[in-house]
C-alpha cells in the first residue's frame, strides 16, 4: 500500500511511469541541502559509480541487497548469475523492481524479515545509514552474525562526514559531549509529498572498525574516494 511517507517509492513511481525527470529534495540536521536526481534510481551499470561497480565485484554466494530500491545493483547481479534478494520496506520500489525483471523481492523491514542464511549483505548508498544510531549499528551487526553463513560478509559504503564541521581555517567546531556527529536527521520531500523525519548514520571507517571488532568482524576498505567516502567490508 502507498504511503504518504514513501517518498523514493512515489517519485519512483512517478519517473517509471512518465520518464520525466524530476528530483527528490533532502533537508537533514547538518548544514546541507541536496536532492536526488530520481533517474539516478534507475542507474544502469556503465552509470554506476567505480565505488559501486568494486562492490558488485566483490559479491558472492547467496546475496541479500539490503534497500535495494528499484533494482539496479540486483539486475546486474543476476546477470552474474549470482543467487540475489531484494529487500526494501517500500512497496511501490518493489514493485518497480519486479516490474524491471529482478526475480527475488521482499517487501518488508529489516527487522521483519524472516530469519535465512546468506554469504553476502549488500548495502549500498550508504545503505548501513539505516542503523540511524551507533546503538542501532551495534544491535544491526549483532543480528547480522544470524543472517550470515560461515566466512559471509557485509558489503556497504559510507562517509566520514567530519570535514563538514571544518571552519574555514580547518578547525573542527563540534561538541564532544553531544551524540556522536555522524548520527543525522533527514527529512525527504517530492513535489507536494513531504516524509516523516528520520535517523541516518554517517559512520567513519575508524569507528566501524572499532565497533565491528567488539562483534568479531574483521573490517577493511575496499575503495576509497575523496571527501570521506569509502567502501568497506565487514567479515565474519
């Protein structure tokens, strides 16, 4: 069912429809304001980035895509041949998916989903932004020990956001009493639909690695970009 709430599944359903382009606005809590292009959604392999085209590499096994949207990093795995499940809580993006020819979806929450074994958890977009919180990490990388198999790994991406709280001098203007600088607020808004705010998580890869390891995972990066962006994996 369509909810007022499901901004990326309403303008994707929108842009899948008319192919117009259109974009996404996104307020959060830190001084920036951005949009997502919703033909970006739709991305083909040769429009993916080299950060996520390194990670569709390093899949394997079975694979879950965790908030795989409309299915363009599924599609490419499929093509692979790889064993791919799309799981994402809106369903109009999952039924776009289905409608693209990704042959596995579950619409569902994450922590709805019924309990199966895989090789490899694929977030992407800053998929594990979703843990909102460092605690919501901690208990997500608990939970995920259950979802993998012997060897499995955790395949994501993320951003240091620091360099946002820099002056012009360089300095850091942050409060180191107050939550942690990568927990965000977000609020997403398309055309006359306006969402509920939300928690994301930016998360350092100095702070994932210091949290993984209290969990047993073994942390590395994979490709890095500038500005704070990388693309790492957890495994077991």
């Amino acid at each position: 069912m369509m909810t007022e709430n499901d901004i990326i599944g309403i303008a994707c359903k929108d842009y899948f429809a008319t192919k117009k382009s259109n974009k996404i606005i996104v307020n959060s809590s830190i001084p920036e304001k951005s949009y997502i292009p919703v033909p970006y959604l739709f991305r083909s392999y040769k429009e993916m980035p080299e950060l996520e085209k390194t990670a569709l590499k390093f899949c394997k096994g079975k694979v879950l895509e965790i908030g795989g949207g409309v299915g363009s990093h599924a599609l490419e795995l499929q093509k692979t041949r790889l064993d791919i499940t799309l799981l994402d809580s809106s369903s109009l993006c999952c039924e776009i998916a289905l409608d693209r020819g990704v042959q596995k979806v579950v619409n569902e929450k994450l922590e709805n989903f019924p309990a199966q074994k895989f090789d490899t958890l694929l977030m992407l977009m800053n998929g594990i932004g979703i843990s909102g919180t460092l605690d919501g990490l901690d208990s997500f990388l608990e939970n995920s020990k259950k979802m993998l198999n012997k060897g499995g790994q955790i395949i994501f991406d993320s951003c240091d956001i620091l360099y946002m709280f820099e002056d012009e001098e360089g300095a850091v203007n942050i409060d180191l009493n107050a939550k942690y600088y990568g927990e965000v607020t977000y609020t997403m808004s398309y055309k006359k639909n306006k969402g509920n705010p939300f928690p994301w998580l930016f998360i350092s890869a100095d702070m994932i690695k210091t949290l993984a390891a209290k969990k047993g995972f073994g942390f590395e990066i994979l490709f890095q970009e500038e500005e704070g962006m990388y693309l790492g994996r957890l495994s077991l």
